[in-house]
C-alpha cells in the first residue's frame, strides 16, 4: 500500500511538471491588473483550447526576455509591454512578427482585426492589450458646480483651490498645452504634439503649469503614486487631481468615495502583447492559439469585468453594453467607464511615445528646473 501511494505521488508529480511545462506562460505587471487579465481572458481561454496558462509577475523592461535568450533558456511566451519595448524587441528579433489580420481574430461582424482596434500598433510585434486614462477628477462635495472641459482645471477663477499633478513632465505637458495653452486635442491629439514640437511649445506648456501651481487661487500638489490622487481629494487637499480612470473608478465603486471623473482631454496610453521568438511555445502555435483567444472581442470585454481599463477592440464594447451590468459586482455599468467609450472620446489625445522618446531628457531638465523655482 506504501509502494502504491509512492508511486502515485510520483506519478502526480511528473504530471503536474509535464503540465506546466507545456503550459503558455502570460508575464505581466502583477496585482488587481494580472488578476483581471487572468480572470478576464486567461482562465476562458485555457478552458476552451484545452492549454493551460500560467502568469508570472514582472517589473517591465526586456532585461529578463534578453538575458534568457543569452542563456539559451527561454521560459516566457508571452509578455505584457510598453509601446517602446514592443519597438526595441522587434528591431533586435526578441519578439515575432505579426501577420496581423491572420494572426488575429476578426470581429463578430467580420471586420478584420487590424480595423477593430481603437488605433494601429507601434510595432509588428504589437498586439493592444487595454486602454487607460490620464484624466482628472474632482470631489463632488467639495465644488459647487462641476467642471466639465480640460480647461476647468485651468480655471481657478470659476474653480479656486489646489490641484493634484503627477510628479514627471509626461501628461502634464499635454494637458497643459490642451487645457492652459488652449490647443484643441480633437480626436488623437496631434495638434497638441505638434504645437509642443514648435520652437518655444515646451516652454510654452512648463508656463501654463508653473502659472497654476503659483496662482494665489490655485497651488499644486504633486503625486507619484497611483493610490494618491483619490486620497487627496477624498481628504480635502485639493480641489482637482489628474490620475488613472481605474484608480478613480476604485475609489467611487470599491470605496463609495464621491468622486467624478472628466474626460475631456484625456490622454489614452497603452499596454500590448508581444510573443517571444523561440519561445517554449512558439514552434507549436500554442502561444499564437492563446494570443489569439485572449485578444478576440469576448476575450478582451472579459478584463472589463474585474477593472476599469478599456478592451482595444472596438466591438468589445458592443459586447460589454449588450451584457450590463458587466462590473463583477452585478450592479455596475462599465461602459461610461471606458476611456473608449463614444461619450468619453470626442475630445482626446493618444500618448505620444516617440515624442517623450526623443524628447524626455531635455524636457525633464526644464520641467525639474521649473519645480526647484516654486
């Protein structure tokens, strides 16, 4: 009997190290993001391909992806990536190359996938992955009347009290062109790079910042945490914080803090799905089969469920509006919570990564001069 439990036990080891071996394995970025991805498309998928898929948590970069292909062992097959990484990974053949509308699944309604999602990729590598917001947000008991443009939180005449800013020049400099400078991001924010890319727009837009931040009517806070945001509205410090819509959202439903969201001017940024070249899966196609499931509309409307951040395809949404309440709670509507939304995108910018690419050292030596000047 002894023997029999031994052998078992054996048994149920090597088959439980044969499963993960030929498990697809997800990298992302950990916390309620990976749960949402795991819960929203990742555990659907497993279960209807049949493969399993394991997440592993990482800090970002390609340092890890890099120095497992210098060891000649790759472990990872999928990874969650910042626009630029998705750009170096390609370039230096860490990541496969997309034939995108074969790769990738078409819409409900045959649209192909390359004319479903919301904007175009930075790099053949790329797949979209969510949407958020940098937007801004303002604690209804603490305003008489509510501002509604990117320009309110410019106007401290109409809406006196201090404002929360993150720490770094990236958002600020867009905001400040849109909402203190007066440029009119449209659909995409182009007008606004291009006016910061002039002679003398950078300056332009530190100005507009450092005239809020010293106006006896206003005054700045600045935040370099997610979390903080909500906080210092909730508190009273500040009468308006930019941020990240799932933050906010969290604060409203998860904590019942009174709290609204403005999304006019909001600048979109991005997360994407790239898969490594080499990978343990990639041979085999199983790592293309789960990439394509969890990018599918039903797969990317599923991480909608768990957070606040917006599926890339188009016709997610259709999927989300047909099935609200869509929010796990089983209350709450998240479509008007979607930086994607139709309501929420007449008026937006898409975060440039080249610019601040090209641009960010200089740009951080004005931007940290102009804070020391305070």
């Amino acid at each position: 009997m002894k023997k029999l439990s031994k052998m078992l036990l054996a048994l149920s080891f090597v088959l439980s190290i044969t499963t993960s071996a030929f498990a697809v394995t997800v990298v992302s970025w950990g916390g309620a993001y990976t749960e949402s991805q795991k819960l929203g498309y990742g555990d659907p998928t497993a279960k209807k391909l049949g493969i399993p898929v394991d997440w592993v948590d990482y800090t970002g970069g390609l340092s890890e992806i890099k120095a497992q292909k210098e060891a000649g062992k790759i472990t990872w097959d999928i990874i969650d990536v910042y626009a630029k990484d998705t750009i170096i990974g390609c370039d230096e053949g860490i990541f496969v190359e997309f034939d995108f509308d074969k790769d990738f699944a078409p819409a409900p309604d045959g649209t192909p996938a390359s004319k479903d999602f919301f904007t175009g990729m930075p790099s053949k590598c790329a797949v979209g992955n969510i949407l958020y917001s940098w937007n801004y947000a303002y604690n209804t008991k603490n305003l008489s009347k509510a501002p509604k443009t990117i320009k309110d939180f410019f106007n401290t005449k109409k809406f006196p009290g201090k404002r929360a800013i993150y720490k770094g020049a990236m958002s600020n400099l867009e905001i400040a062109m849109a909402g203190g400078v007066g440029v009119k991001p449209g659909k995409g924010g182009d007008k606004v790079y291009k006016a910061l890319e002039k002679d003398g727009g950078v300056d332009k837009a530190i100005a507009a910042i450092k005239k809020l931040c010293t106006d006896p009517k206003g005054g700045c806070v600045f935040w370099n945490a997610g979390a903080q945001p909500p906080e210092l509205l909730a508190n009273g410090e500040v009468v308006m914080a930019t941020g990240w819509n799932g933050r906010f959202f969290n604060a409203t439903v998860g904590e019942g803090s009174p709290i609204a969201q403005v999304w006019d001017g909001q600048i979109l940024d991005y997360e994407y799905f790239a898969m490594v070249k080499g990978g343990p899966n990639d041979a085999n196609g199983k790592a293309m089969k789960v990439l394509r499931e969890m990018t599918s509309t039903e797969g990317l409307a599923g991480s909608a469920k768990y957070i606040a951040y917006a599926p890339w395809r188009k016709s997610s949404i259709a999927v989300m509006e047909a099935g609200e309440p869509w929010y796990k709670d089983g209350k709450t509507n998240m479509v008007p919570h979607m930086p994607t939304a139709p309501a929420n995108t007449k008026n937006y910018m898409l975060m440039n990564p080249n610019f601040w690419a090209d641009n960010q050292d200089e740009i951080g030596e004005k931007w940290e001069a102009m804070k020391a000047g305070l």
